[in-house]
C-alpha cells in the first residue's frame, strides 16, 4: 500500500470514530463554541419536599378543592375548626378564672359559650365530630364538676350541715339497667292501656313492659314506698301541674326522681324531690345559701319543674322528648335530633345517640303511670298514703332558729325540720318563708315580737314548769342565771310555772343573711315569671313572697296558711299548651296506631 492509500484510509477511520463519538453521547448546544468540552447534563436531586403551609395563590382562588388539593403536598388547614375550638377553651378558661374570682354568674355565661362554640366546630366539620364530641363531653363534665363544687350549696357544704340529714334516690340504681319481658304481661297491659284515659300519650313496648314486670316482682316495695309518700304532697302536686298546663301524669317524675323525698341527693350532687342541679334550679328561682336550699323546698320546687317542663315541651312539641331533655338536659336531646334529623324519643333512644339513663327513664316513667292507673291489677290499690302536709307560713322577722320556733310553737324539732326540708342548718335567714303546724302562726308571730330581732337565731325560750327555779333552767342552757334575769326584766328572783323566758345563748359568728325577694327565670331566660304574693299559702312562682303585706311592725312577721288541698287561680291561660284528656294513645315500639 503506498503512502497516499494509507494516508486516505487514516482519514475514512478519523472520520468514523468521530461519528461514533457523536452518537454516544447528548449534543451540544448550537451556541457553544466547538472548541470547549462539552458541558454535563444537570440532574435535579430528589428532596423531600419540607411540610410547609403553603401561602394563598390568588390564580387557583376559582379552582375546585379538589383541583387545589392535588396540587398541593398538604391539606388545607381547617380554619373553622380551629378558630371555633380556640374559642371554646378560651371561654372555658375565662369562666375557671371567673369561677376562682367567685363571679358565679359571669363563670356560668363563659361556660355556656365554651359549649356553644364547641358545637359550632362540631357541626362545621362532621369528619372530626367524633373528636369534637369527645372533647365537648370532657368539657361539659369538667364545668359539672364546677358546680358541685362551689356553684351554690354543693354536695360537700350540704355534708357538713349541723342538722340536714340527706337521702340517696330510691331509683337511682336502677336507672343504667334494664329488666326481661314477661310474655303474658303484653296484652294485658295493652287492654289496661286502651280503657285508660291520659294526658300523656302511653306507649306500650319492650323497655316499659320490662319496668312493669320489675315494679310489680323484685322492686314492688320501691314503688309501695314512694306511692305511700306520695300522699303528703299528691295534691299539692297535681295543683300546681293542672296550674302550669303539664300533664299531672308527670307527679310520676318526681316519684322517678327521688320517690317523693324532699332531701334527696343523687350521686351527680342533683337535690330535692325533683332533682334539680343548681345552675338549673337557679334558672328557675331556686335560690341557694349556705343555710337554704330552695330544691329541697316541695312546694318551690314543684312550681320550677313544672314551668321547667313547660319550657321544654314548648321547645320540642313532644312530652317523651320533653322528659328525656328534663333528665339530661335539653342541649343533648337537640344534638341527638340535629344528629340523626329524628325528633322522636323512641328512634333516638334505637339509635344510642341518648345516654344510657335517659333511655330508661322514659319508660320508668310511663311504667309507673300505667301501673298507678291500673292499681288493682299491681296492688297498689288497697295502700294507706301518708296523710297530706298542712301548715301555716310565716315570713321570719330575722334569721331565726328552728329550735327557737320549736320552743314557741311546741312542735318537736324533727316534726319542723320535716316541715322545712330547704332550711339546712336550723337556722332560717330573715324574711324566708317558714312552716309551721297548721293553726300556731300567730301565737308564733306574737312570741317572736319579744324577741330581739339580732337574737333571734340564737336565742331559746323556755317555758316554766313547776318546781323549775332560776338555777335549775341556766344549769339546764348554759348561761348565767343572771343573764336570763337580765333579758327578761324579771322583778322576781323566781318565775312562776307557766312563764316564757328567753334564754340568751351565745350569738353566731356568721348569721345568715336576709334572701332578697326570688324571682322565676325561664328556660334560658325565654320565659319570664313575675313574683307575687298570694294568699293561702299557695305560691304562685316557686316562692312564698311576703314582703309587701308585712306589717309595719319592725319586726313583725306575715303568717298564713297552707292546706294541701287548697286550689289556686291559674297562673296563666295555659289553653294554647294544655294537652286536651284523651284515651291513651297505645303505641307499639313507638308507633302510634291512632
């Protein structure tokens, strides 16, 4: 080969390596100069993108959620939700720091919104109502708490009373369980309900019938004792229902609640015959103290359940959701009917979407009415109730003991503590409203015109038996014989038998003070009740309120008198709310065949 062939045939394998080369790797760019190297293909490192809200973009601000969540490495924050809830625990921590200040009122107003605005988050994001629910109940449970505490006269000040005495809820137990179903009972009970006339519409299912084959078996005594007790304050009671426009099947509430005990306490701190919690009772006039407690009063406390349960079935148009709201309270029944969209007792009850007591309270309660209507068939017939309670009332001129009344009147002291269940340190508080026994009034009134009105809550009167000298009755109280010579201006070194002397004890350090005149707030402050005083000693708005007929006397007390079976002009014109006497409905697993 000569030296042009091989040095074309150098040229050709150049020229192919070259091409090879331009194939094997990227190209360069048109405007990189051909003499430097070519450049190294940038590769973007894979980074984790960090979880950083991402500010708004006002061009994706007419996107669908949707598109803008695909687009984005985070949720959107739930703006509602938090704004909501950080209110709520604002508010609840305000009403703490109210409640330490002792502002009762300003605590209850914060708390109230701390549970509205819960709510509120909970109905704006039903995905995390779970969530929300269960920290609206711990918030809920937390302010109880605050009322057992300190809202008024809690379960502990009532423990340390000098001479109230409490008793547990007959029915109290009973209330988280239920009871098998006998067979033969059903159709029994439907024929009692069909030939029954009522106020109240009746059901007949599972859950009442398991509570009539109870009442009637195991827990008759329950139901003897409470409808034997009934008979003190039965005709005061269906007074006052007929009064109020409630149906007076509803005197079963209060059978329910505390079996007709005036000092009943649940293990919740609820008091009284009906049961009332304080912040409740306070809504409806039930004043607190650390000597009273009005939910223990028979009377006062009637007259606020009643309009209590006026309220509610004006709200929800149905008594069976009226009643549920009376025993849990009228937020969770709405939350239930809002949750499930049913406003029917016996839906929300299959749902569980009501607490388990409230469940059977209900049927406890037309239990007892179905049984008390038909009461040859459960022997309840041939029951001798308790005599009915009568009384006179005076308005006390100063804070005054009971056993200073006991003296004058000669009643034991027991038989006037019975007589004022609400006043629970023996000790009433000026211009309250005390019983008496039927007829010692006014003897009551006169002797306690001798007595100083700033010792008349410790100061005792003793009447003169024979043979008693000066001596033997200070020996007897505790004084100086020459004290009782003193208070009484006695001439005589010696009474006679038959003389009343007063016996000047040491004074408190802490007299109650005066109760200021009561007045009767309506279901959330909807309804107003005016105070006025009546005669007769039927209250018309949960009080006795006698301080616009005293006498001019400085001290002087009103008295008058009370017979249970007194009747009272209405309060109101109830026509628009009375549910007309019917025959009972029958109603099979809650639904009406009428």
């Amino acid at each position: 080969m000569d030296f042009r062939t091989t040095t074309l045939l150098s040229y050709v394998l150049i020229a192919m390596a070259s091409l090879t080369v331009s194939c094997g790797y990227p190209q360069q760019s048109r405007f990189q100069m051909a003499f430097l190297p070519a450049a190294p293909t940038p590769s973007l490192p894979e980074v984790e993108a960090p979880n950083v809200p991402l500010q708004p973009n006002l061009y994706l601000k007419d996107l669908p959620p949707s598109v803008i969540a695909t687009a984005t490495t985070t949720p959107p924050r739930k703006i509602g939700w938090d704004t909501n809830v950080q209110r709520a625990e604002q508010a609840y921590e305000r009403g703490k720091r109210l409640y330490q200040a002792n502002d009762i009122d300003g605590a209850r107003k914060e708390f109230d919104n701390a549970v509205d605005w819960m709510l509120k988050a909970s109905a704006q994001t039903p995905s995390d109502r779970e969530a929300l629910d269960s920290r609206l109940d711990e918030m809920v449970d937390s302010i109880h708490k605050f009322d057992l505490e300190g809202m008024g006269a809690s379960a502990d000040s009532q423990t340390t009373t000098e001479e109230g005495q409490f008793e547990k809820a007959p029915l109290e137990d009973i209330l988280q369980m239920t009871f098998p179903v006998d067979p033969k009972l059903k159709d029994q009970v439907l024929d009692q309900v069909k030939a029954t006339v009522s106020k109240l519409p009746l059901s007949v299912n599972d859950a009442v019938l398991g509570y009539i084959n109870y009442f009637a078996k195991n827990g008759h005594s329950t139901i003897v004792g409470g409808t034997e007790r009934s008979g003190r304050y039965r005709s005061m009671i269906l007074r006052i229902l007929d009064e109020e426009g409630v149906p007076q099947e509803l005197l079963h509430l209060a059978q329910a609640e505390s079996g007709f005990i005036p000092r009943a306490v649940s293990t919740a701190a609820a008091g009284g015959m009906w049961q009332f919690l304080t912040w409740r009772g306070q809504q409806y006039g039930l004043k607190q103290t650390p000597y009273t407690d009005d939910r223990m009063d028979p009377e006062k406390a009637t007259r606020a359940a009643a309009h209590h349960l006026h309220d509610l079935y004006s709200e929800f148009g149905d008594w069976y959701l009226a009643i549920a709201a009376y025993n849990c309270g009228p937020g969770v029944v709405e939350k239930a009917v809002e949750r499930t969209g049913y406003a029917d007792f016996w839906e929300l009850r299959n749902r569980g979407v009501l607490p388990a007591e409230t469940t059977n309270y209900v049927p406890i309660i037309l239990a007892m009415t179905i049984m008390d209507k038909n009461a040859k068939a459960y022997g309840l017939d041939g029951l001798t109730l308790d005599p009915p309670i009568e009384y006179d009332t005076i308005e006390t001129p100063a804070p005054t003991s009971l056993s200073l009344v006991a003296d004058i009147t000669g009643a034991p002291l027991s038989d006037l503590e019975s007589l004022n269940p609400a006043v629970l340190r023996g000790i009433a508080p000026e211009h309250y409203p005390i019983h008496v026994p039927k007829g010692s009034g006014n003897q009551l009134i006169a002797a306690l015109n001798l007595v100083p009105p700033s010792h008349c809550d410790t100061w005792r009167m003793h009447t003169v038996a024979a043979g008693e000298t000066l001596v033997v009755i200070a020996k007897r109280y505790g004084v100086a014989a020459s004290s009782i010579v003193a208070a009484n201006n006695l001439n005589s070194t010696e009474p006679q038998p038959g003389d009343r002397l007063m016996i000047p004890l040491a004074a408190r350090p802490d007299p109650p003070r005066a109760t200021a005149p009561h007045s009767a707030a309506g279901h959330r402050g909807t309804t107003q009740h005016p105070t006025r005083t009546v005669a007769s000693g039927a209250s018309r708005n949960a009080v006795h309120t006698a301080a616009t007929n005293r006498r001019t006397t400085p001290h002087a007390a009103t008295v008058r008198t009370h017979v249970a079976t007194t009747k009272a002009p209405a309060r109101r014109n109830t026509a628009s709310v009375k549910p007309p006497q019917q025959k009972a409905s029958v109603l099979i697993a809650g639904v009406s065949n009428r």
